[in-house]
C-alpha cells in the first residue's frame, strides 16, 4: 500500500488513487488560500491543485500536460497537477507557495505542525502578482 508524505503527514492510500483525492480524504489539500474553494472540482482545469511529487506516480495525460503550459505555469517548474496524477508507490509531495502553488523560487510550505504554517497557506496580493510573473526557472 503506497505512502503519501506531504507536509509532515503521512497517509496511506490504495494504488492507482489520485493524489488531490488521496489528500483530500484526509482533511489534507493541494490548494492554497481561496483556491480550496475556488477550483475546478479535479477536471484539470484551473491548475491549482499543483505540487511537486517525488516518486511513483502516473505519467502526464495531455489534460494535464496542456494546463502546465499555460501561465501561471511553466514547464520547467517540474510540478503535477494532484488530480491528474495516481499514486502508483510511495510519494512525497511538496507544495509551494501562491494561488496556483507555482512558486518554485521559494521554500515548499512547511509542516502543517508547525505553528506559522497556516499564516505561509494564505496568499497575499504580493504571491498572485508573483504567480502572473513570466518563467524564467531554467
Ligand atoms: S483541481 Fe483544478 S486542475 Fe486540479
């Protein structure tokens, strides 16, 4: 049975489950901020349920491969879209910063034990101008 690692927390999950379902089961998101409310539901559209994952998991879909180039993405920001990608073994994912999570340039979020984690969940103004900034992670 694969193992999720994701801020801290460890979560069990059949294989071949969607990662944003897996996370979600467990009172756990890809979201940040407004985009826990404000997403598309796991079509793969709205590309904010995007994360950085290590480990076993699906290939990308062309759903998920088409989202990831449009901005705010890019494809060097090496992320995947929780609910396009299957756990296929054990995981860790990490989530960054800013409405789509695309912040690469900065530290992942940090444990949800830690005591100022919650405040480093909510985007300030400042994090979506940044998520409309251009690409340039070569
Ligand atoms: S929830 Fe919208 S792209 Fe994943």
């Amino acid at each position: 049975m694969p193992t999720v690692h994701f801020r801290g927390e460890k979560i069990e999950c059949r294989e071949g489950a969607t990662l944003r379902d897996v996370l979600l089961d467990a009172d756990l998101t890809p979201h940040n901020g407004k985009a826990t409310v404000l997403n598309c539901r796991g079509f793969g559209n709205c590309g904010t349920c995007a994360v950085k994952v290590d480990g076993e998991v699906s290939d990308k879909g062309i759903r998920e491969r088409g989202r990831l180039l449009v901005p705010p993405h890019h494809p060097n920001y090496d992320l995947r879209l929780a609910c396009q990608t299957k756990v296929m073994g054990d995981v860790t994912v990490e989530k960054y910063p800013g409405m789509w999570g695309t912040q690469v340039a900065k530290e992942p979020l940090p444990p949800l034990a830690d005591d100022d984690a919650e405040a480093a969940d909510e985007p300030t103004a400042a994090d979506a101008a940044d998520d409309q900034t251009p690409a340039d992670a070569d």
